[in-house]
C-alpha cells in the first residue's frame, strides 16, 4: 500500500514538473518569435516633414525690446535607427518670415555709453537651422532629442544647441504621426521654442 501511494505521488510530482517546464519553453518559444518579428519590422529610414510655430521671447517691435512673436515655420528631417531606442538624424528647420531679435549686449553697451535708449537688433530673414540630433526613445510613444548645428541667414549666422521631444504614434502603412516641441539656444544670438505636428515614412 506504502509502495502504490508512494509511486502515485512521484508520478503527479513528475507531471507537474514536466508540465511547467514544457510551459516554459512554450513561452520561451513564442517570445523569441515575437522578438525576431519585431525586429524584422524595424525600419532603419525615416523622413518626416513639420508644420510648427517658433515663439521667440526677445522681439523687437518698435523699438521695444522682450517682445514674444509667434512666427511660423516648417521642417524637413531625416533620421537613421541603429535600433528601437537610437537614432540619429538631420534636421532641417526654416521660420518663413522676417524679424527682427534684441542683441542684449550691444543694447547694453550702448545704454552705459549714451542717455539715448535705442534697441540694437539682430536682422533675421528667413533663418534656416540645420541640426544632427541624436534621439533616444525609452518608451512606446515618447522620444528625446539632443544636438547642434547651425542657423542661417543672409545676415548672419549663429551656432545652434537643440533639445526637443517626440510624442510618435505608428499608423498602417510604415507612416508615423508626432507631435514634437523643441528648445533652441542660438549661441551669442536667441533662444526659441518650436512647437509643431509632423509625419514621417518609414522604409
């Protein structure tokens, strides 16, 4: 009797454990496939066009400086995965207007030298900045963006600091849909935030 219910046992006990193991390597086995799926789907391309607005905090407008002008702008961006959560790219932004911005330090300058208060500006026509970003994106649905470049204008140019983030929403097709904000520091010149919507292909 001791040796019927001692065999019962072992065979329940030997069940169970076969059982979740062969569970375990069932899970194991549909992981890995959805990994390799995933990773099979990864597009390494991106190319994205924004329609945004550049807000600018130190606008001259009549000779009165600390003025906030919203101007409109575009971009055009091409970004290159190395994997799910990298990405380096070219960034490409114009404001598509004219302005003018205060030039703190000369404005300075000239108020200790003179009593006559007068604005000194800086001239902007149609700047383009060009910026490669690197972007790390630790979740789903949200991205953060860091680098450098240049803005240009006939008037003059200026090195450029860009941090932005990304909110990306995949749709049908290998397009993605993006709402994106960015903070740009114009070295010895300006800073602006962008705010815009964008699309990108995926190939």
């Amino acid at each position: 009797m001791k040796n019927s219910l001692f065999v019962l046992l072992f065979l329940l006990v030997s069940t169970h454990v076969f059982s979740q193991k062969a569970e375990n390597e069932d899970a194991d086995n549909k992981h890995a496939i959805a990994e390799e799926g995933h990773s099979a789907h990864h597009k390494k391309h991106a190319v994205s066009v924004v329609i945004s607005h550049t807000h600018i905090k130190s606008g001259v407008k009549n000779n009165v400086g600390d003025n906030w002008i919203a101007l409109p702008s575009f971009g055009i961006n091409y970004n290159y995965s190395f994997n799910e959560k990298w990405a380096i790219g070219l960034h490409n932004d114009i404001i598509v207007e004219e302005f003018v911005v205060e030039d703190k330090k000369q404005t300075e300058l000239q108020n200790r030298s003179s009593d006559e208060y007068e604005i000194e500006g800086i001239d902007r026509s149609y700047p383009i900045a060009s910026a490669v970003m690197l972007t790390y994106k630790p979740f789903k649905h949200v991205a953060f963006l860091v680098g450098g470049g240049m803005e240009f204008s006939e008037h003059e140019n200026f090195g450029l600091i860009r941090l932005g983030l990304e909110i990306p929403f995949h749709i049908p097709n290998n397009w993605e849909i993006f709402g994106v904000t960015a903070y740009d520091i114009n070295i010895d010149a300006y800073n602006s935030f962008t705010f815009g919507l964008g699309i990108a292909k995926l190939f």
